[in-house]
C-alpha cells in the first residue's frame, strides 16, 4: 500500500521539467555507469525512456538503443555482461507495446534482439559464464506485474486465471529460450549462484500479487528445474543473495506490507536450507539491500531514523559499522526502494540520489563518496520550503518525522499545516525530491507547513516498531502523530485551529481513521482509503498481506477487522473530506472510497468523491496526477486559508 515514487514536477512549476532516472548499474569493473532515463519530447512530456552509459566521471556519454526509428522508444531494466564489455537490455523497439530483449556493446553500435515473446519480461540477469540470461516471463500477461497496475475490469463469469510469472532463460548464441521454473510457481526475485548451477528464489503457488506475503525461499538447479525449499519464513522476505563462496544465502525478512518496498532483519542460511539465523537482531534500522563483499562481509543499504544509510556488516562478530547516511533518497532502480549498484571491487557504487533540495542525477564513486555523473536537472530548483528533521515522544517511543516549511516562510505570521501519513504501513516518509503523484510539497509554495510523520509500523527504527501496530491499525499509530502535530504547535508558528489532513493507501485510511476520532483537523483529503476492513477483506487482489497484521483472516476474527475500520465510527465524523481514488485500483478498491463518501453524504457532513477512470493505485495518466493535486490545494484553501496573522509564543 505505499507509493511508487516518480520523479518529476507539477505543471505550476516555474522550472524546467524534471529528468527522472529510473535505473543505475555499474559496471563489475567499476569504470563505466550505465543508466536509464526518461525521454521527453518537445512539449516537455516523457514520452518513453532510454539508456545511456559513461565513465564513472560522467564522460564519453553516449546512447545504447534498439530503435532505429524516428518515435520514441521505451527501453529500460539494462544489465552488464561479467566482463563490462556488453549490456543487456528491455527494449519496445518504438513501434509495439512489446518488449524484448537485446544485447548491445557498451561502447555503442547496433543492438540485437535475442528473444521473441509475447508477455511480460523483466529483470535480466547474465550468468557467471556470460553465454546466457535469465530474465522473468509472464507469458500472455493482460498487464503488467504488481499489484500498482490496473486491474483488469471483471465481467461475466469471474475465472481465477493465473498468469505465473517464470523464471526463464535464454541462450545467448542461438536465442533458445527455456521456462525453467515450475508453471505452478510464481517467482518473485532470484539471484544466481558464483558457479551458475543454480538460482535462490523467493516463490509461492498461486496469484501473484496476493501470494508475495506468503513466498519462501528455494534453490532452483539450472540444468533440470529441481525446486528445493530452503526456507518457510516468518513473515516477508525479499532480496535473496548468494554468498561468494556458494555455500550461504542471505535475505531480509520482516513485516512488509508491499512487494518491492523491502525492510526488515538480514538473515543468513546455509545453500542446503535449515535454521536461519539472524544477523542483525535488534538493528535499529530497516535494512533494505544486501551485498556480499566476502563470505564473512557484507554491505546494506538501510533505512534509518527517516534517512537512508550505507552500513557494512562483519558476521564472524556481528559488528556493524556504518559508512554513509543522510536525507533523501537513493537508489539503483525505478521501485524507490534504498538500494545501490556496486561493483566487483565491493567499494565502487553508482546510485540514483536526490534530496528535497536537489532533483534526481545519477551518482558514482566510492560507497558513500559518490560524486553525481550526470547533470540533467542542473536547472531545476525547489519550489518549496526547507525540510527539518524533527523528534517526539509518545510515552516510551521516540517517534521521528519531517517537517516542510512554507516557501515564503515569515516567523511573524501563523500558518496552517496538513498532516501526510505516509503510505504502507511499513514504509517511511519521502524526503526525496517530490513525486508528481500526490505531489504534497506543492502546499508549501501555497503557504502551507506539511508535517510527515513516521509513526510506528513505519520503517527506519527496527522491526520492534516496524510490527508495533500489528492487530492495532489507526490506535497507536494515530496517537503518535497526534503527539508529533502537539510538538510542532509549540515550537513553530502553525494555527492549531487550522489544521487538515491527506494521505494516500494506508495513509488515505489513516486519514479516513483520523476524522472518526478525533475533530482536530478541520479538512481531509482521502486518497485510495480503506474505510471497511471487512469488506475491503473480499474486495481488495492482495489478501495475504493483512494476516500478518490482524492474525487472522476476517472470517476468522472479524471483530478485530471492525476494531480499526472508519466505518464503525463513522457518525463522529464532522470533518469536511474530499475521497478520491482509481477506477481500477486493486490495492485500495474504489467501492471502499465510495462507501466512506456515501456515509458522509448521508450523514449530511461536506464530501466529495471523484474516481478517476482506467487508474490503478499509482496514477499513469499525468492529466489525472496534476488534477488529484489541484483538487486538494483548493479543497484546503477553502477550508484552512485566512490571512496570516501575528504568531502567538513558541519558538521561531
């Protein structure tokens, strides 16, 4: 249930349009830096993606393509060959919704084709060898993977189809593809091992998106397509790495509530299976990538107290030592997750990186030394205020949170504020440069403090306060937002009578939630919320992930479903709300926004439900993104703007 990030900005900007990257991969080598970023065509719109590679100073940049036509292409999901001499790459070609996959030199020339499918393809990997690829393969898919995406309208009669997404390799020479994995199987994420015999895969039989939460881990022999269970874990797991030596298998596991958003511990196993064990109990972060520099070391990219980390991991004695933090985001591909490209050496990286106060560029250089290679959005400048890390306490947790000033900040005034629950829960507040989806920041060029908590069930504090509320959605949580809004009233000049509230996914519910039980905040806006957590039991196409976090299923305890849902308590709701949400959305079905604003409706409290058609719970259309934007700085104007007025005490 979080967002996906995409960087770009809001047609109100003043500046250029922001490039966004959606991939870094460095060589093994460490010398060059290939990347994928957006094209964008003479009005200022994206209109496919591209791959580009350079040295590792950002020289000799040039393009790799499979296009040879005039029309933008959408090529992306690049991998370089062990001997950082080849790429391997997705292209669309530019003339069909399909893509392929093509091998091209790095230094440049003509790109070939390698498969001929139709489905999904994603996520190529070269072998040890370099004679073949393994890649993902949905055959037929009607879409694309992930729980994000449009769902399929229903009609007639409803059938479980299953489209499984495969394991799948191809030979480099001749162009044989083989599905090496079972067709009862959905592979989520793999890894081969040093000597190429054998893949690590998370997997689970069954529909895709709701079976994540349940996948284990397995080894998968490459010459016969033998699956072997390693491991049936606890909760989540994601990330599976093989050690150097072939003899261990590292992953994450923990409470995640979204494929693809990782956090958790790292746990090692041995490549035959048995007890896992944990080499980083009680961290108080939420590793998210792992990165083996020897059998007995490794790096991990982390979440921690709202900022993302570099930390390196000795497990002879369990000593962490931490090499780089700091705000924003980084990452080496589209999903947002806090992860790096790292080259053979073990020191040598390349990321995504951008803060709120610098866009999206790509970097390189020594772990945590990265230096950016590309300057593309050199022009671009916030059009916002400063963000400030800010910490409270809610009895005996430190809760900490980010808190975005209003652009034209003057001390002698008093402002409004709204309240941004981020999404997930297992998530953490973006304090990257701004998604054009949902894009929040632009209140503060509207002379507006925006508060984003990260309360617990959020990562960046342990997995303790990653499952801290795990059969109590909307109690706990709310209450340390509600301390974080008390903390920011004393010490900075907001109105506390002109307060509002937004969020999207989970944080759409935590809005919903919040005005059932409290009247603080005099507007909410509520996107992709769940008001029913019965109902939204048997609606939603990812089940699995709440019976980690209700214990059960709601034909099994229903009352702890009705505990936490808005609708128990909806007539305390005074509090005007405007519900928006996807026609198509799977996550967060649009019957439960249209259920929360029929309630209000009835109830005589000001509503308004706009369901945007053919969009799923992330928007595609940026015609719907900028109008999701504009329709919540004007439903807040109208209920929290007055002229500013003489700050009344705290501290400024």
């Amino acid at each position: 249930m979080v967002l996906l990030a995409v960087f770009a900005t809001s047609q109100e900007s003043t500046s250029p349009a922001v490039r966004n990257f959606r991939q870094a991969a460095i060589s093994p080598d460490g010398k060059r830096v290939a990347w994928v970023e957006d094209s964008v065509n003479g009005s200022g719109e994206v209109s496919g993606s591209a791959i580009y590679v350079s040295d590792i100073r950002g020289n000799s940049k040039h393009h790799v393509t499979a296009n040879n036509e005039a029309s933008a292409a959408s090529e992306d999901s690049v991998a370089w060959a062990p001997d950082s001499k080849r790429l391997v790459f997705l292209s669309d070609g530019g003339n069909t919704s399909q893509s392929e996959l093509y091998i091209a030199d790095a230094d440049g020339g003509s790109a070939r084709k390698i498969t001929n499918l139709t489905g999904f393809l994603s996520t190529p990997a070269w072998s040890p060898d370099a004679k073949s690829v393994a890649f993902l393969f949905t055959e037929n898919a009607p879409r694309a993977a992930g729980p994000l995406m449009p769902m399929v309208p229903e009609t007639g009669v409803i059938e479980s189809k299953v489209y499984e997404q495969r394991l799948t390799i191809v030979d480099v020479a001749s162009g044989k593809v083989r599905q090496l994995s079972p067709p009862d199987m959905y592979i989520y994420e793999y890894d081969w091992s040093r000597d190429g015999r054998n893949f690590v895969v998370t997997a689970a039989h069954g529909a895709g998106d709701a079976n994540w939460y349940t996948a284990r881990l397995y080894r998968l022999a490459v010459d016969n397509g033998e699956m072997k269970e390693i491991y049936k874990p606890r909760l989540q797991i994601a990330v599976p790495r093989w050690s150097p030596d072939g003899k261990s298998i590292a992953f994450i596991e923990g409470l995640m509530s979204d494929e693809g958003f990782t956090g958790g511990d790292i746990f090692v196993v041995s490549a035959d299976g048995g007890q896992a064990r944990d080499v980083t109990p009680g961290i108080v972060a939420s590793p998210a990538g792992i990165y083996w520099r020897s059998p007995e070391e490794m790096l991990f990219s982390e979440i921690i107290d709202g900022r993302s980390g570099v930390s390196a991991l000795d497990l002879s004695s369990g000593r962490v030592t931490p090499i780089w933090n700091g705000p924003g985001a980084m990452t080496d591909g589209f999903w947002g997750g806090t992860s790096i490209s790292l080259a053979g050496d073990g020191r040598t990286s390349a990321i995504v990186r951008h803060t709120s106060a610098a866009p999206p560029e790509i970097w390189a250089g020594p772990v945590g030394e990265w230096q950016p290679i590309t300057r593309d959005n050199r022009e671009v400048h916030p059009d916002w205020g400063e963000l400030k890390s800010l910490h409270w306490n809610n009895g005996d947790l430190q809760i900490q949170g980010w808190l975005l000033y209003p652009k034209e900040y003057d001390a002698t005034k008093r402002y409004p504020m709204i309240v941004e629950p981020h999404g997930g829960p297992a998530g953490t507040a973006h304090t990257g440069w701004p998604d054009e989806f949902f894009e929040t920041f632009r209140l503060s060029a509207h002379g507006y403090f925006v508060f984003y908590p990260n309360p617990r069930g959020s990562f960046g504090l342990g997995e303790k306060f990653t499952e801290g509320n795990v059969k109590d959605f909307g109690y706990g949580d709310l209450q340390d937002i509600l301390r974080g809004v008390d903390e920011v009233v004393k010490t900075v000049p907001v109105d506390g009578d002109r307060i509002g509230i937004t969020g999207w996914s989970y944080g759409g519910y935590m809005t919903m939630w919040a005005v059932t039980q409290t009247n603080r905040f005099r507007a909410a806006v509520a996107g992709a919320g769940i008001a029913n957590w019965q109902s939204y039991y048997g609606e939603n196409d990812i089940d699995e992930w709440m019976i980690p976090y209700f214990g059960a299923s709601v034909y099994e305890d229903p009352a702890v479903y009705a505990k936490s849902a808005p609708i128990t308590y909806i007539k305390n709701v005074k509090t005007p709300t405007l519900v928006l949400v996807g026609e198509n959305d799977g996550e967060c079905p649009a019957p439960q926004s249209r259920e929360f604003w029929h309630a209000l409706q009835t109830l005589g409290v000001e509503t308004q439900l706009v369901i945007y058609p053919g969009e799923g719970h992330v928007f595609n259309q940026p015609e719907h993104a900028r109008d999701v934007t504009r329709r919540m700085i004007e439903w807040f104007d109208k209920h929290l703007k007055s002229a500013g007025q003489p700050a009344k005490g705290g501290n400024h």
